[in-house]
C-alpha cells in the first residue's frame, strides 16, 4: 500500500526472496479478480515495487491494491488483518489499511488474499526526514493509542516472545555476520538489553513491525501505518524499534519523552530493534537490497554511542 515505485504493467512475476514462495505474476491477478471481483477487474493493474518481504502487490486502479501473500506463513495473516484492522482502525491517530474484499485460493494460487483501499504516501528515507521531531511525535502518538486498545481476545503479535527467547538467533546471525558488523559491539548492545528486567505488566497491542516500509508519510507528517500482519499482543518494548528503524539519533528523545518510555522497556526495544536488523540483514543481504540497506542502517544506529547506544 505505498506508493513509493511502481513499475511499468508488464507479465513477469514478483522478484522472488522465499525458497517457499508461490509463483505470483500479473496473468494470475488478473484472473483472480476476474473470477471473483469482476467489478474490478477492467480496471488498470500496475506491479507495486515496494520494500515488502511478505506480500506481492499490484495497484488496482487510483484507489485500490491487490495484496497476495508470498508464503504460507504470510497467509496466515489475511484473515487477522480482515478481522481487526476494522476494530483497531476507529480509535487510531492515522490511516490504517481498509480491507474492501478477501479472495479465496484458486487458478492455482494456493491462499486467501485480500482488496484493499490504497493509501498515498512516501515512505521515510533514512537521514533525509522533513521534520524528523514531528514524526517522533507522530509515532510516539500513534504507539501510545495503538497501547491503549482493548486487548480482549487480541491474537499475539509475531514478535510476542520474550526477548531472551531470541537469544540463539540473534547470536547465529552475529557470528554469520562477523565481516559486516561490528560484533563485539553489537554483542555487549545485545546483552545489556538481555539485563533488562522483563515486561512486568500484561501484553498490550503493537504492530511489532515499524519500519520505513510500513509507515507513510505526507509532508513529513505521519499520514498512514500499513501492513498489520505482524500485529498482536506483546511487550510495549517491541514498538520501540521505530526510534532506530525510522527516526535519527537527536529525535529519538521525543519519541521516548512523548511515550513515556522507561529505561527497561528502552533497553528493550533497542534490543529487539538490534536482533530483528541482524536476521534481516542475514536473511536479506543478496536478495533484497533496501531491506539489506535498511537493516545495515539500524545496526550503526543502534551501536551508536557503544556500549549504551542512544
């Protein structure tokens, strides 16, 4: 649902970063919508080139986009988003995807897959933010109602396990990246998040994935957060990672300040946003440049200022 790069319509399938992924192309949308939204299906299909790791996107006409999950585990979010972002999107600050039609697997496409309305927007580009003290605010704004929902019968968030559970993972990635990153500072970063005390009260509500990709932005203002399928209960500390994944170090004070962010729950986050850059970075380095670039840019971020960081 940004509205970063587009590519030209044409039949070539979507750059492929999953072993497991399905073969997604724009003969096959066309003939899903064909058969199950044929209200939309002489509108205009234009491949969206994002920076999205899970889904394959096409803009549907002006105000609409196709959104196919690239992997079973992405599948699994189809209906979670259909079911929530309607309860969730009344009682937040900005714009959230509005889910217009879900599809069923067919023609060979093994998943559901959804219609949503599309959102304008550009995506933050690191170190060249308008107003970066503005959209420290507007994060801190939109984390803090995010919070505030309801939890009753949430799902957890894909990132709900405690930090330390992360251990092994995180440690495997710093060892395969040894030539790319900074280890040793990386390790005491890592393991001064691991000493802080846990999460004492009950999950809460987090989108568990602020990075440049999912947030939209309007004149330097927040404007949208897309992209809910990570979304559930877990630690507040999570959502923290929007301090080092989307703002530079001088903004991240009002970040912390308007949230009310404590030192644990700071420590936290700086943890996970640590440990979620490193698998990326591992996972991402020669198939998925902007992730790559994106996860190389959090880690010196986080290491700034070694061993506290910011």
């Amino acid at each position: 649902m940004t509205s970063d790069r587009l590519v030209p319509p044409h039949g070539a399938g979507a750059r492929t970063l999953h072993a497991d992924e399905a073969d997604i192309d724009m003969p096959l949308v066309r003939r899903l919508l064909a058969a199950q939204f044929p209200q939309w299906a002489d509108r205009s299909l234009t491949a969206v080139d994002s920076a999205g790791t899970s889904n394959a996107m096409y803009r549907l006409g002006a105000d609409m986009v196709v959104r196919l999950p690239r992997t079973a585990g992405a599948a699994g979010d189809v209906e979670k988003e259909h079911r929530w972002l309607p309860r969730l999107a009344p009682t937040l600050p900005v714009a959230v995807p509005a889910p217009l039609g879900k599809g069923s697997p067919a023609d060979g496409y093994p998943w559901p897959w959804s219609v949503y309305r599309w959102l304008d927007g550009g995506n933050p580009a690191p170190g060249r933010l308008a107003a970066p003290a503005r959209l420290a605010a507007d994060l801190a704004e939109f984390v803090a109602a995010l919070q505030r929902i309801d939890p009753a019968d949430g799902p957890p968030a894909y990132r709900s396990e405690p930090l330390r559970e992360r251990d092994d993972a995180t440690r495997a990635a710093l060892a395969e990246l040894d030539a790319l990153v900074d280890t040793e500072a990386a390790t005491a970063v890592w393991e001064a998040a691991l000493r802080a005390p846990s999460w004492p009260g009950p999950a809460v509500w987090i989108h568990a994935d602020l990075q440049p990709g999912n947030v939209l932005l309007d004149r330097g203002r927040l404007s949208a957060v897309i992209d809910f399928g990570c979304a559930g209960l877990g630690d507040p500390a999570v959502d923290v990672i929007a301090a080092w994944y989307l703002l530079p170090a001088e903004a991240r004070g009002v970040f912390r300040t308007a949230l009310g962010v404590d030192e644990a729950t700071w420590a936290r986050g700086r943890g996970w946003a640590l440990s979620v850059a490193l698998m990326e970075l591992s996972y991402y380095r020669t198939s998925h440049p902007v992730m790559a670039d994106i996860a190389r840019t959090v880690i010196g971020e986080v290491l700034l200022g070694h061993p506290g960081g910011c």
